[in-house]
C-alpha cells in the first residue's frame, strides 16, 4: 500500500504524466522500507505476538530472529540505495533525507516508540502519510494543497485505526508496557478518540471538492470511505471489546483502500 501511495503522490503531482525511473525506484523504496520495518516489528513484538498472534512467522518457529534481522537489513539497504539512486536521478537531495528519516523513525518506533502508547501511534501515521510526499519529492516537486490534504487525511485515519489496534492488543501490550490509550484511559474512551480522528478525516475529505482540486470520480470512492469509518466508529464505540476491535482494524483497512482509490482517481483524471 506505502508503494502505491508514492506513484499516488507522484501522480498527483504531475497531473496524471508517468515518469518511469521515479516511478519504479520510488515503489521499490516504499515497498523495502515498509518490509523492513514490519519485519523488524515482528522481532521487537515476538513476544506480545506469542500472547496476540502465536500463529505469526517468530511466535510460532517458522522463522528465527536473527534470520528475521538479517532480512529486514537486506530489505532496507535495498530500500536506501533505491533512494539514493532516485535522489541521483532527480538531483534531488530531499528524496535521500525524506526516504532515511522516514525508516529511521519506523525503526525508532519498533524500538522504543510503540512503548510510549499514543505518541507511537503517531509516528505510525507519520510514516503512513510521508509516502503521498515522498512521491512529490522523486519528480523534483514540492508538494501541493491537494496531496497535504490526501497526507493529512492518511495521517488521520491511520491514527484512528492505530488506537482501535490498541484495543484489540490490550493483553499482549500489558507485557510489555505499552501506554495504549486502551491502556491508560480505557477501551471505551479509547474508542471514542478513534472515533474523533476518524471523523476528523471525513470532515477534511470535504475541502478537495470545496476548492475544486478533484474530478467527480473522487466522489463516489471517498463516499465509501467516509461512510465505512463513520460506521466503524459507530460499532467500535458500541462493541469496544479485543474480539470486535480486530475485526473493526481490518475493516479501516478496506476503507482505506477506497481513501487511496478517490485520491488516484479524484486527483488525477
């Protein structure tokens, strides 16, 4: 997804032209960075996952942690020296710095960061939002209105569904010490500030058509995804228990993919 969000951003920006070597090397930057965190992710949390997830490669033996280290840094050099090169390519020196800071921080997360609860989530977003940028940045532009407005919106959404993810984990997270909202308020509260961000996206939604900045194929797309998390929000709320916050995280996902297709087809045709 962090791949398509780039040749988003890219398109976006160039008003729907294509550039081939951005175009590849920015997805490939996006896609190994975004493996490499996630598998790094894996080996920080193995032991939560042996209470949330026993099934995942680590918890369950399919795969050991040194081999799981050795593939995240395989896959984030490859991500770093597909910056490089595309930074090289553009003459660009912000591709190489927005793409390092961008995995720094994912790694500072896995690290540290998802300890400190809400704060981790929004290092989360960060770098969920920073992608749609990036992919300003690898054709040499600065980033416009409309695609800090597609970024704030992943931003956002993200942010929700990251404390609803926090609900789902409460018993794995207890081990260790993860300050969740669910956590440190409660499940119920909890739900409620998901509920905030959320709808904080589907009022922000609103500003592309307001200014004229989409074609009227963002409509039908961005409907769907407003209407998901406000219903997500709704059942979350009512239902604010690990079991039903699982399903309603995997639900965000699918919203957010109909949030990526209005941001191609709203900002580029």
């Amino acid at each position: 997804m962090m791949g398509f969000a780039v040749l988003i951003g890219e398109l976006i920006t160039l008003k729907g032209e294509f550039l081939v070597f951005p175009s590849i090397f920015g997805f490939l930057t996006a896609f190994t960075l975004t493996g490499s965190s996630m598998v790094v992710n894996d080996f920080f949390d193995r032991f939560v996952d042996a209470v949330n997830q026993p099934n995942r490669p680590i918890p369950s033996g399919l795969v050991g942690p040194k081999e799981a280290l050795l593939f995240a840094g395989l896959l984030g050099f490859c991500g770093l020296f597909s910056a490089f090169l595309t930074s090289w390519y553009v003459s660009s020196f912000y591709v190489l710095v927005v793409a390092l800071f961008s995995f720094l921080l994912s790694l500072y997360y896995n690290a540290k960061g998802k300890e400190y609860g809400f704060l981790g989530n929004l290092m989360v977003s960060a770098c969920v939002a920073i992608p749609f940028i990036y992919g300003a940045f690898i054709v040499g532009e600065i980033p416009q209105s409309l695609l800090l407005t597609f970024a704030s919106m992943a931003f956002l959404t993200n942010t929700g569904r990251e404390i609803i993810k926090g609900i789902a984990d409460i018993e794995g997270d207890k081990l260790r010490n993860v300050q969740t909202l669910a956590l440190k308020l409660n499940p119920k509260k909890a739900a409620y500030v998901a509920a905030v961000f959320y709808n904080m996206a589907v009022g922000l939604s609103i500003l592309p058509i307001m200014f004229h900045e989409v074609s009227v194929w963002y409509l039908p797309f961005v409907t769907v995804a407003c209407l998901g998390f406000v219903f997500t929000s709704f059942l979350v709320i009512k239902n604010p228990v690990p079991k039903n916050a699982e399903k309603m995280k995997k639900f965000s996902l699918v919203w957010m993919g109909f949030g990526l297709l209005a941001f191609m087809f709203g900002g580029i045709l």
